[in-house]
C-alpha cells in the first residue's frame, strides 16, 4: 500500500515546502501529494491556493506575480516562526529534492485559465528531469486528465472527486484515467472490491485519524494520503 504525504508531510511542517518533503522522507513515506499552479511569467511552483493570503499574508493572487517575486515569500511562518526561511519552490526543485526517494502525485488545480500551457510546461519539465515513471497526475477537473492522456497515454492520470458518485467506472472510463482519488468518507469495501475488478488503482484523501486509517487498510485501498505520515505508517506495520 502506498504511504502518501498530504502536501508532503504538512502536519508537522508547513505545507508544500521543503521542510514537509523532507519530513516525509525521513517518516518513510513512497509518495507525496502536491499543488501547481502557474506563475505569471509561466513557471511551475508548488502551492495550493489560488491566493497568498492564507500562507503569507499578502492579498495577491498567485497568477499576478512572477516566480522572482513570489521566492521573496516566507511560506513557513504560518505553520510556525521556526519555519520562517523556507520559500515557495517550483516543480523542478521538488523532483530534485526528491528524486530516487519518493514518487509524487501532482495536483493539477480546477479553472486554470491557462492550462494548456500549464500542461505542456508539465510535460516539459517531467521529460526533462526523467520523471514520468514516477508520478501520478490528477485533478477535479477531468477534462485536464483526458488531455493529458490523449497526448501522453504513458502518464498514470487519476480523477479527484469529493462526494459520492453513483458510477465510478464510467467517471475513470471518461476521463481515460488509469485510477481514482476519492475522499476516504466516499469510500466502502464494495467500491474497492469494484474498481479492482475492473483493474483501476484507489488512493484516498485525506486521512487523519487512525480508526479511519485502520478501516481504510482493512478493505485494501491502493494508498492512504494524510497530513500525519506517522498514521500510515504505523497502520501499515501493524
């Protein structure tokens, strides 16, 4: 079962940063999970919202600054002072981070207005830093999935989704998607039983509480994500 950092290992370290990837490294984790978003002169960085406010305070949209201006950040000092140093990275600096240690499931955020370009910049850095193997991409909109898969049918793509759906098969089968990412409440062992069947992997988010963990494991998920890599790990050992 895939051990999977929520925004790397972001109960213990500031989301997204490099201090909470490098925690999942030392907590034994396989994977992390994390954002892109496009910078206003088209890099790939890490982070989640689609504003600043939340993590650094400042009341700009991600998309109106540049990557020179956004490294200028402090994106630690939200979680805690001791964090104060870390700043936002890109994409590229995430696989050099993490390259031969852990997998990375890509999030690729809803209403890009540009996300044809975030998707050939996707293509570009992964081709580049010789990670396709290694990652899985996915996304609530699955319109961006079925795109990634026309133009690259080797890339693992899997379709996000918050609630209850009544046909998961036709949703992955629609998106051409290879799996699927449900949230852990979604989830029953007939479900599980179902996508396996029809050969689709499930990884699920986000899971915080060991009883949930416990279940999650018992029915046979393909991969737990959760903010405390502790919990998996742990669950996974016992």
């Amino acid at each position: 079962m895939l051990k999977i950092g929520h925004r790397g290992a972001s109960g213990v370290a500031p989301e997204n940063s490099k201090a909470a990837f490098l925690k999942a490294i030392e907590f034994g984790l396989d994977m992390v999970e994390l954002d892109i978003q496009l910078t206003k002169d088209n890099n790939l960085i890490v982070f989640h919202d689609y504003d600043l406010k939340r993590i650094t305070g400042l009341d700009r949209k991600v998309g109106e600054m540049t990557l020179a201006e956004l490294k200028k950040l402090d994106i630690g000092s939200c979680f805690s002072k001791e964090f104060s140093d870390e700043r936002i990275l890109t994409l590229a600096e995430v696989i050099d981070l993490l390259r031969g240690k852990l997998k990375i499931n890509i999030e690729i955020k809803i209403n890009q207005q540009k996300s044809d370009v975030i998707i050939e910049s996707l293509f570009d850095i992964l081709e580049e830093q010789e990670y396709e193997d290694d990652v899985i991409i996915s996304s609530f909109d699955h319109r961006i999935l079925k795109v990634i898969k026309r133009k690259k049918p080797s890339l693992k793509t899997a379709v996000l989704i918050g609630a209850i759906v009544m046909e998961p098969i036709r949703l992955i089968q629609e998106a051409s998607a290879d799996g699927i990412h449900p949230h852990y409440l979604t989830i029953s062992k007939e479900l599980v039983e179902e996508l396996k069947d029809y050969g689709y992997f499930i990884n699920t988010w986000t899971v915080n509480s060991k009883e949930e963990v416990d279940r999650l494991v018992e029915i046979g998920v393909d991969g737990i994500m959760s903010d405390y890599p502790m919990l998996i790990t742990k669950a996974v050992k016992r």
